[in-house]
C-alpha cells in the first residue's frame, strides 16, 4: 500500500438531529473519509461516521501507519495489518472498506459482485424514533410509506412501544412493522408483559430488547414469542455471534458494517447467520452516501432478505459526497453494477470544501 489519505469533514444535516452529548450541534456531524491509494495511483474508499479526536488519532497514529507498511493481495488480507493494535472497529471498517473498493476497481469490477452479491435492486427500510405524539407519529409514518418505503422499524422504550405500535398497525395494517427496543428494557414482570403484547401485532421482528451483554435473556424471550427476537450490538463479533447462535438468543441480525469492523468480517457473518437459518439486514451508523453505498452492495448478499436501511425521506446530508447521491426511489434502491468498486465517485471539489483537518500517509508520489 502507497498511502493512505485521511480528512475530517463537517456534514450539515438537512433536519435536525437530537443532541446525543453536551456542546454537540443537532445541525452538523464530524465523518472521517479515509482513501487508500496503491502504486499506480489507483484509490479506494471509506467513512468512519460521526467521528472524535479518539478515532481520528486511532487512525493516523496506528491504523494507517500499519496499512501502509502491510502487503496483501486481496481485501480479506488488509486486516492482518492492525490485527495487533487496540481494537476500533469503525476505523478498522473504514479501512476495510477502502481496501474492498481499491481491489474491485484495479478488476474493474463492482463491489457487489466481488463480495458475491446476487440482486440487482435492494428494498429500502426506514427508522423512526419517538415522536411527541401518536398522531404526529402516525403521520411520519405515512410521510414515509408516502416516500415509497416498504418497512418502517420504529425505535421503542418503555412506555412508547404497546400504543405506538398499535396506532401504526390500525393506520397501515399490512405495513412490514419491526421495533427496535435498544436495549432499554429489563426481565420485569412489566417490561416483559409489554414485550410479549407485541407478539400480537405481526411484526418482522423485536430487535435488541436487553442489553447487549444478555443473551440469556434474548434467548429466553426468543423461546417465549412468535416473533423473531433479533440482534444489534450483541454482535460485535464473529466469536459473538457464534455464541448467540449456540444459545438460540435470536433468529435475525442487524448487520452493520462499522460494528462488526469492515466489509470482511460483516460478510463472514453473514454467511453464519445465513447457515443458521438467521434473516439477515444491513444496517445504517447514519453513513454519508460513500459508506451507505458500502451498505447496498453488502445487502446484495444472497442472505440479506429483508429491507436494507435507509436515512429517512428528508434526512440526509447536503452537499452529498458522492455521485450519484445513495436513496431510495418509491422504496427500492438500484445497485450499481456498470461501475467498478462502490459504483459511486466521490466528488473531490466538495470534499475539499468542507474538509476542517487533513493527513496523509505514506508516500503520495
């Protein structure tokens, strides 16, 4: 590897985001773009979203030091590289990514198909958190199944899951419904009480009730409902993963390539979970356009059959960083298969404009 080019950009949200830590702005995020280059020039792509100075120093310090001084024929290789540093996922996953995309350009081929992707196409799904009301959320609801969405997966809590889910399901009865708990509730008599009614309302799956670190307890909930139970931050790894099979704590995974470290690892379990007779989806880490296509082409993996995520109808960042932009039209997403790597250009000038801090890697000659 000839070098590896970093920039920190500041991305301005089209709606404004709930601040999740003090002096955080609702309005902007912090991504770190990262470009792995090779000898004859030729480049590849990835994106550590809503960045710190942790991750950032992670990377120019240690990761792309060793990337740099690391030797390897396919992507599957990179890894090796900072294999003995301090684990980081999602500096690792940018790194992957760009390797993934390097590799299919210099074969002129798209990421999906050197992955081993089948679909052409794949359906978009969208996330909702809570809203001030029922009625104002029955109307996000509809403004999104307006937008051509297929699956809405609504973000629930204690005391905003049973009626949410109720007043959705009576507006769109055949809508494709999940929920998504975050780990917020507990084995008490009335979280679970509140957990098993959902059983009632045909949904694709209650995702991450408990904490992550509880797998007895999904396993338990898992055996208890018709539903499938599915996993987000439980799986954080392959050795994870496998242990949450053995158990029986789920029947579906929330895949995500920053969680699970790269494009490498998110596809080994896939095949996992697939061999398990797991669903599989591809989440969002709220990616800019350049690490949502790294998404599309993992969902086009034979296994991943329900909808890919999407940022909701009038959320995303402007400028996008890439051409052409990563959404959805009428709910379904085309793959881009005449293009060699991401099937996405990342428009140079733009990035340029809101890089705030840039370092580089390695020699650029």
């Amino acid at each position: 590897m000839a070098a590896v080019e970093i920039r920190l950009v500041r991305l301005a949200l089209t709606r404004p985001r709930p601040q999740r830590s003090p002096g955080e702005s609702d309005r902007f995020v912090r991504h770190i773009l990262v470009r792995v280059r090779d000898d004859t020039g030729a480049s590849g792509w990835g994106e550590i979203p809503r960045a710190d100075r942790d991750l950032w120093d992670a990377l120019v310090d240690e990761y792309a030091p060793a990337l740099v001084g690391h030797r390897w024929q396919r992507p599957t290789e990179a890894a090796a590289a900072w294999q003995p540093l301090a684990p980081r996922p999602a500096v690792a996953a940018a790194l992957d990514t760009a390797c993934w995309d390097l590799w299919s350009r210099q074969r002129g081929i798209p990421l999906a198909h050197a992955l081993g992707g089948v679909r052409t196409a794949v359906t978009a799904g969208v996330t909702l958190g809570p809203q001030p009301s029922l009625e104002l959320l029955v109307q996000e609801v509809n403004r999104q199944v307006g937008a051509g969405y297929k699956r809405v997966r609504l973000h629930i809590r204690p005391g905003w899951d049973v009626e949410a889910v109720r007043a959705v399901r009576e507006a769109y009865p055949s809508l494709v419904l999940q929920v998504d708990g975050g780990g917020r509730y507990t084995e008490s008599p009335e979280h679970l009480d509140a957990l098993r009614s959902l059983d009632d309302y045909g949904l694709l799956a209650i995702e991450q009730p408990f904490p992550a670190g509880d797998l007895a307890a999904h396993a338990r909930l898992n055996r208890s409902l018709r539903t499938p139970v599915a996993l987000d931050d439980s799986v954080d790894s392959l050795e994870r993963l496998d242990e949450a099979i053995r158990m029986e704590a789920a029947s579906a995974l929330n895949l995500r390539i920053v969680r699970m470290g790269g494009i490498t690892q998110a596809r080994r379990a896939h095949d996992r979970a697939v061999d398990a007779g797991w669903q599989v989806w591809c989440g969002s880490d709220q990616e800019s356009g350049l690490g949502r296509a790294a998404v599309v082409a993992l969902a086009t993996l034979p296994g991943t059959t329900l909808p890919c995520e999407m940022p909701p109808a009038g959320e995303r960042f402007v400028p996008d960083l890439v051409s052409p932009t990563v959404r959805s039209h009428d709910g379904v997403v085309a793959v881009p298969l005449t293009q060699p790597g991401l099937g996405h250009e990342v428009d140079q000038r733009t990035v340029d404009t809101l890089t705030v801090r840039s370092a580089s890697v390695g020699s650029l000659a």
